[in-house]
C-alpha cells in the first residue's frame, strides 16, 4: 500500500546521506570501531583490549554494557562512549570525543596513537544501529537507542514537521524498497507510522516557495548593485 519508487534518485540520496554522516557529531552512549593502520598502508591488528582494561562481549547479548566495555560487531571491538562522554581506547586509554564528528575524532586518536606507532592511521567509524532523516528536517543521523521506534518517533528526534514540510509526502526507503507515508490525515498516520529498521532513510519532502526565492534572489541583486554603485562614486569623489 506505501510501496512506490517514483521520485528516488539514489545518487542524491548517498550524497546526502553522507554529509549527513559526516556531520553527525558523537554522543553519549554511541558505540563506535576503530581501525588502525600503518604508513604504507598495511592494516595493524586491534590492540590488546585487555591493555585498555576493556572487556568483549558479543553483540548478541542483551545486557547493557559498561562504560569503558566494548561490544563484538561483525568481529570487530567497538567501544562505548560513556555519560561523561569519554571512550576508554586499546593502550591510549580514555579520551573525551563527545561533541567531535568522525574526522575530528580521528585526528584526535590518532595523535595518541602517534606515541606508540610512527605515522599511523586512524580510521574511527559508528557501530551503532541509526536511521537517517533527510528533506525538510535536514540530514540528521538518528541514533536508534532502543528497539520498536516508529517513523513519528524518528521525525520528532528530527524536530518534527514545521511549516516547510510535506507532511502527505515521506517516504520510508529500506534497502531497493520505498514505502509512501501521508501524515496529514489520521488514518494515513495510523497506516504510514511503520517501526523502521536500523539503516533506513526516511525523507521529508520540502515545500518549495518560488516566490519567496526568487524575492531573496532580487534583493541580494539588487543589494549587490547599490554597493557596487556606492563603491564607484565614492572612488570617484576622491
């Protein structure tokens, strides 16, 4: 009933996605990976998690993790960040990263790890389960923190539809499928407002304001005109 794939273009949509990403700054309670890498390439081994004081369990275990513990995904460690906002790392110990997006996060840790490797590279990454809200609410990553999270909770994390935004035309995308969700009636809230899966897009398409553009675009015009006038005659004068 909400399938379509009218009006996805995928290359728009990574495009977007990907800036959302990298603008995503880190926060309490995210898990992130780490890989390490030498100068010419060559990936290094994790350190030893025990040096760290660190502790693996599978992520198939339901307990909540300790600050400082690092869970099992895909085989590879990754690593909470507390509510202080610190992340305990293999041999360099714990370092705030809270409020650091991924690349400023990587020169951070990578700095550390410059006393124990020569040239290293860091390549810092999200373990966590997230959706990503892009359109109207502009592209925000939104961390999943817990299981059953429907399309209105994800949109309110967002901060919600505003004015700018169609709330009949969202669409859920999952994987090569794209499900048409109207928010604007009742009944198209109780049939659209799905439980979305880690990995989703959700897009909230923007109501475009032609005349409104294009009065901001002839103000600045015109505004640019005055100035460069002004300039000219003031040279001029002199």
């Amino acid at each position: 009933m909400f399938r379509s794939t009218e009006g996805v273009q995928p290359e728009i949509l990574k495009k977007e996605t990907d800036v959302a990403e990298k603008n995503y700054v880190i926060q309490r309670n995210d898990y992130l990976k780490l890989d390490i890498y030498s100068n010419n390439g060559e990936r290094l081994i994790d350190p030893n998690p025990d040096m760290s004081g660190a502790s693996v369990k599978s992520s198939s275990n339901n307990n909540a993790q300790q600050p400082g513990q690092t869970g099992q995904t895909n085989d590879q460690a990754s690593y909470f960040v507390d509510t202080n906002g610190i992340v305990k790392l293999p041999m360099i110990g714990e370092i705030k990263l809270e409020g650091l997006n991924l690349r400023q996060a990587e020169e951070v840790v990578q700095k550390e790890y410059a006393k124990f490797f020569k040239e290293p590279f860091v390549k810092i990454s999200y373990a966590n389960k997230r959706v990503i809200v892009l359109g109207a609410p502009g592209g925000q990553v939104i961390p999943l923190t817990n299981q059953n999270v429907s399309v209105a909770e994800v949109l309110a994390l967002a901060k919600g539809i505003d004015n700018f935004a169609k709330a009949q035309n969202i669409k859920l995308i999952r994987g090569t499928h794209v499900y048409q969700i109207d928010f604007s009636t009742i009944k198209g809230f109780k049939e659209g407002n799905l439980i979305v899966e880690p990995g989703d897009i959700v897009y909230v398409e923007p109501i475009r304001r032609p005349f409104s553009e294009a009065l901001r675009d002839n103000y600045m015009l015109f505004y640019v005109f005055v100035l460069t006038f002004t300039t000219v005659i003031a040279n001029r004068i002199k």
